[in-house]
C-alpha cells in the first residue's frame, strides 16, 4: 500500500527517482501508474524529469484510492470465503 505523505509538508518539485522512494515502489511501477492516471513528468529548470507538488499529489491520491478499494474488495472476498454462513 502507498504510504502516507504530508501534503503540506512537500517540497515544490521531486524527481522521478525520489518520487519511487517515496511512494516506496519500483520505477516500472510509478510508470505504469503515472500512465493509467494520464499524470506524466516534466521538466524543471535544469533539465531533470519529476513531477510538480500538485501532479505529485494527484498522482499519489489516485493510487491510493485505487490501492484501497482493492484492499477493501479482497478483505470483503476473503471474508467470505471464511465465514461458514456465506
């Protein structure tokens, strides 16, 4: 699950790199969902590809919305795969 980042706390600008650790996955990863969410880096001043504070923060709302429906739809599956009465 994508962690937990402080909105208000962020710096103006992160790159690609510094964006995977913080979402704490994978360059493919980030692609793929950068991609899915039609948010794509930039360029800033000195010519390094990230993403902006406000793309950043969809970027990471979108994800972790999905991340927990997901959550949210396999507890529901597996507990009915549990429970007796189902």
């Amino acid at each position: 699950m994508i962690p937990y980042l402080d909105y208000p706390n962020m710096k103006e600008f992160y790159t690609i790199a510094e964006v995977c650790r913080l979402f704490k996955m994978e360059k493919k990863d980030l692609k793929h969902y950068s991609e899915r969410f039609e948010i794509f880096p930039v360029r800033d001043q000195f010519g390094n590809y990230g993403f902006p504070k406000k793309e950043l923060r969809k970027l990471h709302n979108k994800i972790y919305k999905e991340q927990r429906e997901q959550a949210s739809d396999e507890a529901l599956y597996n507990s009915n795969e549990e429970d007796p009465w189902a």
